[in-house]
C-alpha cells in the first residue's frame, strides 16, 4: 500500500489518499508461516537472521509508540483486505481501514485474508457488515486495485512505503520526518505557484 499526498489550500490542511500496491501479488496465505518463516524462505536467512530482522523492525515500531508482534504475524496475501480499503475510501473511512489493517496484523497477528475476519475489522471501523461481504463475495473493487497497482508499476514503485506527494514529488522508504517536511514544503510551494498562475 502507498500513500499519495496532495497538497491542499492550507499548509495545515493536507488530504492522505491511499493506494493499492502488493510487494509479492502472487505470495500465498499460509496461517502456519509468520514473517521470520518469510524472511527465512525468500531471503535463504537463518532463523537467527531474519530473528534479528524483525526485532530490529519491533524496535524502530516501538521507538515511534508502536506496538509490533512481528513473531505472531500470519503469512497472508492482502488483495481482498485492498478491496475493503477500496470500499471504505468511498465511504470516507479509508484511513480507518488501513489503520484498522496494520494493527490487526502488526500487533493481534491476525489473519488479514480471512474474510470473516475482513468483515469484523471493517465492521469495527463502520462499515456495513452486510455489504462487505457482499463485496467479498464476488470481484466487486478489483479494478480498483488493479488501477492502483497498474499506476504504481508505471511510476516505477519498487517497494514500500511509498509517498507521492501533490502526484510529483516520490518518497520512497521510511525516511527521516526532516525529508518529509523539507519534500512538503517544495510540493506545497510548487502548488500555490500553480494555482495563482491559474486564477491569474
């Protein structure tokens, strides 16, 4: 998943749109795998290795108030979880969701291809139980993932996190926040130069 920021009117007032993106599209959901089992199958690391990996992600979480459980994650492709994101953006509740998501997997160690367990979380953050599994029924928002996915490849989006910001400027991996206001700045800037160009 990759974030698009635009900049709005108001410094203070930026709009976070979220996008579809899968690192491994063809990666299979396997309950009995956590991330240290991944990290070992994909990378060749020793347990110890990818161990010390994720304890190093469980720091840096905890640093910044997180809370990871990296050794309780399941193995689990996140397409149908990117439809309900996809659903709930329509809705207004898009960060809810992606929220609701990344703790539900990051810190319970839960499921997050599972569609009951889809349903419950959607349904946590308010959205309608019944129409969630409607749309997990058929192929309902799929296109919109695709079209994400499809605009992230052309942009040349290689792993995440990801940031586009005001669809000109990219910020690309977990950077320093100094990076992040320094790149806001520069697509705000750019921004106000446009508009009053425009309302000229």
């Amino acid at each position: 998943m990759k974030k698009r920021w635009t900049a709005s009117r108001k410094k203070e007032n930026v709009q976070v749109e979220w996008k579809s993106f899968q690192l491994n599209p063809g990666l299979q959901t396997d309950p009995g795998k956590s991330a240290t089992d991944y990290l070992m199958e994909i990378k060749g690391w020793t347990r110890e290795q990818a161990a010390a990996v994720n304890k190093q992600v469980t720091e840096m979480a905890a640093a910044e108030g997180l809370e990871y459980n990296m050794n309780q994650t399941v193995l689990a492709n996140s397409y149908d979880a990117h439809r309900v994101v996809q659903l709930a953006k329509e809705e207004g509740i898009g960060s809810e969701m992606e929220e609701r998501l990344f703790k539900a997997y990051f810190t319970e160690g839960k499921n997050i291809a599972d569609h009951p367990t889809l349903v419950s979380l959607a349904g946590e953050i308010g959205l309608d139980t019944d129409r969630v599994k409607m749309m997990l029924s058929g192929k309902e928002y799929e296109e919109h993932v695709e079209n994400d996915i499809y605009e992230s490849q052309q942009i040349g989006v290689r792993g995440v996190p990801y940031f586009v910001l005001n669809d000109k400027y990219a910020v690309s991996g977990a950077q320093a926040a100094e990076v992040f206001a320094g790149a806001l700045e520069k697509a705000m800037s750019e921004w106000k130069r446009e508009n009053l160009k425009s309302s000229l």
